[in-house]
C-alpha cells in the first residue's frame, strides 16, 4: 500500500509599494530572511472598462432593481436564511 503525504502549498504575501524606488532594497532584504522561496514582482492593474456586455447587465440589472424585482438582505444572517431557503 502506497503512503501518500500532502505537502502545504506555500504561502504568499503581496505588499504594495507608494514608492517604486523601495523596490530593489525590500526585495533584497526579502532575500535575507530564511524560509523565503521567491520574489518575483508584479504590477496591478484594475481595469476600469465596462465592456457593452457589461453595461447592457448593470442596465438590466438597474430595470430589476426599479420595478422591485430583486432580492435584499440587510443582514448577513438574513442573507444565509435566504441562500438555505433555496
């Protein structure tokens, strides 16, 4: 019979920098510490733009909301009885 052993996934931290020119000297302190695997860098970018399919949804969505076709939940307990109930 084969042994089989989960190995943990590794875990991340994503730090977010005002000032570009920290970059280098935190990645190289980063480096420093036992146990770090990697430091790679990444931009993020949140892209703002609303797609025509996405308007034509939120457009729908406003209709719904006008006529008093949606559901609302002003707690999250509400909210869970709500999800159960389906």
């Amino acid at each position: 019979m084969a042994t089989v052993t989960s190995v943990p996934k590794p875990a991340q931290m994503i730090i977010t920098l005002d000032d570009n020119a920290l970059v280098a000297d935190i990645k190289r302190a980063l480096k420093l510490i036992r146990g770090i695997a990697s430091v790679r860098m990444a931009t993020i970018s949140d892209d703002n733009t609303i797609t025509p399919a996405l308007r034509r949804s939120i457009d729908k969505a406003r209709r719904e909301y006008a006529k008093g076709e949606t559901i609302s939940c002003s707690t999250p307990e509400e909210m869970q009885r709500y999800f159960d109930s389906l």
